[in-house]
C-alpha cells in the first residue's frame, strides 16, 4: 500500500531524474476517475459539414437574415454588403495554421515544432475548418469526424468544455459564443468591454473546476500530492495553481480561454521543461492579458497587427517578458508543489522510443503508449453532445459595430 513517505518530490513529478517520461499508466488506478459530465443532449442545428454550412449560409441564410434586419430600417443590402457577409462568415469558419506531418494537429502559424509531438513543421501555411466556431453555429461534423464536446457548461454567452488535447488531468477551453475575436489581441480594440468578457469566461471555468472536480475527493487523491481539499476555503486555495491564459497565434481561430489545472500530464511536463509547452511569444499569461485591458488603452487592432506593435505601446507599462518569466516560475512551482505521479502507477520510463525503466507491453509502441496515457489521465467527460444554444445568425465581430457587449 502506498504511503506518502514512500516516495520523495522528484520520484513524483512524471519524470525521472535524467529526464524519461513515465509511461503507460495503470488503468486500475485511474480509469475510475473520470469526471462525468451531464449537459443536456442535444443535436446539430445543421446536419451537414463545415464547408456544406458556408455554401448554404454564406449565400443564403446568413444573407437573407442581414437583409432582414437591413430592410427593418427601410434600406435594401447593396451588392457590397452582401458581399462582405459572405467573406465575414469565411473568415469566422477557418483558420490559417501549420500542419504537422508526424501528428497531424494543427499549430499556430508562426510554431517552429509541433506543441502535440515536437516534430518540426513545415513552413507553409493552410487553411483548415474553425471547429471551435462550429461549436457556436452547431456544425455537425467535419470531413473525417465529428463536431461534438464533452460540455462542462453552457449558456446564450459562452461555452466551456473538455479540451480534447489536455495538458493536465483538468484541462478546459472557453469561448464566447456571442461574439467572434479570432485571438486576445482583438480585445484591445475595446479594452474594459474585452476584460469584462474574459473575466466572465474566468468565472465560468472556475466554476466548472470546482464544483465538478476538486469536490471529488478520489480524484483529488490520486491526482493531487496534499489532503483533498473538503472546504471551499482549501478549493479556493487551488486556484493559484490553476494555469489560465491564451496563445497567439491560436490553432482554433475564436478567443479561448485555456483553464488547466496543475500537475502537468507526465509528457506534457517533459515538453514545458524543454520549453515546447507555454512557450515565449507565444502564451500570454491571463494576468498579463487583463492587465494590458485594465490600462484602458484602446487600440485598433486588425488580423495582420504584429506583437511588436502591441509591445511598442504597451511594454513601458507592463512588460510581456517580465510577465512572461513570472508566469513560468509559477508553473513550475506549482507543477512539484502537486504532482502526484506515483512511478508505481507506471510500466515504463521512456527517453524517445527507449524504455530506460520498466518494460513495454507487448506489441505496443512509445508513442502509442503516450497516446493511451494522455486519454487515460484525462478525466474527460464521456458525454459528448453540440451546443444547445447554436446560433441563428453570424455573430458580430468583437469591436466592430454589432456587438454590444455582454447580456
């Protein structure tokens, strides 16, 4: 039976002392604690894929419904605006990322190595399916799968849910559904109505996290070092080793908030040891984000706006890298302050495809082994579902006419 004293910090942090990842974990000891999660069921508003939901929106109904609205003040669409509702929604719909060969996961466009597997990436860029906006208008699916989640909340505003690429054993996404901002920096363009926005997605997560997981005391043994916390004084005190914040450039084109809590998942530490996960000018720390919105700065940022222009006006006052090396000290005190990975919950300690430690299950693969690992840890609910709430109409870009802020 395993006692706390039976194992030091180091043996507990999901690697070894010379860097191999723990691998293949016991079913026995976590497949029972997943999280269920019980939204209400509901299917696609459109049947069809993404790129069936633009030719049938982009020309039709989307139209038909701003003309609507146009004609409500006396005024027909002219051919320009029509014009502009279709390439608006086109925009909404894909995203412009790096494609790794090795993995296939979509990264941002200025990503060297693929933040799924570390394979370097092809310096082209393509466009691929918004799946994340395909969530707010209730696409169905895709070409190869479908566009359904594992929902932890949902509202006429927002959405939270399980991020299918997890990090940590709780690991969600949030995104508005009431406005489109294909990254952080739109929200500079009205910066007190973009802090009010990421603060209500803040909360919700929160919310999700402890009322649906730190109340769990078995999953808080098992994937947290310390007492579970039995009160919301000690749930409340997790929150400072909760990692918040969003990347830029993003692979899903909506502003999403990442809500992860640590220890990090054995691989992904390896990763943010060797500087691949939370990456610099590339993650931007919650704080940081809402501390450039709190200065109350407004600023006309577009798609093409560079990070340079943004720290040309704002780093006198707050500076990213500052903010940056901060946020990374936390991460890593948090990580070995939590983690809990027992080496006896593992077969194996794997350095790239060598096994250093234990053994490997017959007729299995090192990454095929990280791969059921990351499925495993990952308290994902099993109810996967569409957005009750998809929306009817496009939804106003942040910062741009239509969109008037929360309801």
């Amino acid at each position: 039976m395993w006692a706390p004293d039976d194992y030091v910090e180091a043996d507990l942090l999901g690697v070894t002392e010379d860097g191999a990842i723990r691998a293949g974990a016991d079913p026995a000891a976590y497949a029972a604690l997943q999280i269920p999660n019980d939204p209400e069921r509901s299917g696609p508003r459109f049947e069809g894929t993404l790129t069936e939901f633009q030719a049938s929106h982009g020309g039709t109904e989307f139209a038909k419904e701003f003309a609507k609205n146009l004609a409500s003040t006396g005024k027909t669409p002219t051919a320009h605006e029509s014009d502009f509702e279709r390439q608006a929604l086109d925009a909404q719909l894909h995203n412009l990322v790096r494609k790794c060969a090795a993995c296939g996961k979509a990264c941002g466009f200025t990503t060297t190595h693929c933040n799924g597997c570390n394979a370097e990436l092809p310096q082209e860029t393509v466009r691929t399916d918004n799946i994340f906006m395909s969530f707010v208008y209730g696409i169905a699916k895709g070409d190869r799968f479908p566009y359904n989640i594992a929902v932890r909340l949902q509202t006429r505003e927002l959405l939270v849910f399980d991020d299918p690429l997890a990090l940590s054993a709780c690991h969600f996404c949030a995104i508005p559904t009431s406005c489109w901002a294909a990254d952080w920096r739109l929200l500079l363009r009205a910066p007190m109505e973009g802090l009010a926005l990421l603060t209500k997605l803040e909360e919700a997560a929160w919310s999700c996290m402890e009322e649906q997981f730190l109340t769990n005391e078995a999953w808080c043994a098992r994937n947290l070092r310390g007492a579970p916390p039995t009160d919301a004084t000690s749930r409340a005190a997790l929150r400072s080793h909760v990692v918040c914040g969003c990347n830029f450039p993003p692979s899903q084109f909506q502003l999403h908030l990442q809500f992860f809590l640590m220890p990090w998942l054995p691989s992904h530490y390896k990763a943010f040891t060797a500087g691949v996960s939370l990456s610099h000018r590339r993650w931007f720390p919650l704080e940081y984000i809402k501390g450039l919105l709190g200065l109350n700065q407004p600023m006309a940022v577009e798609l093409d706006t560079s990070l340079d222009e943004i720290f040309a006006v704002f780093d006198a006052q707050l500076s990213y890298d500052n903010a940056f090396e901060q946020e990374i000290a936390r991460v890593a005190a948090s990580h070995k302050a939590l983690a809990n990975w027992r080496p006896a919950d593992f077969a194996a300690a794997l350095d790239g495809d060598a096994v250093v430690q234990g053994s490997m299950p017959e007729g299995q693969t090192a990454k095929g082994l990280l791969e059921a690992d990351k499925k495993l840890l990952h308290s994902s609910g099993p109810v996967k579902t569409y957005y009750k709430f998809a929306r009817t109409d496009r939804v106003p870009e942040f910062g741009k006419g239509g969109y008037r802020g929360l309801v």
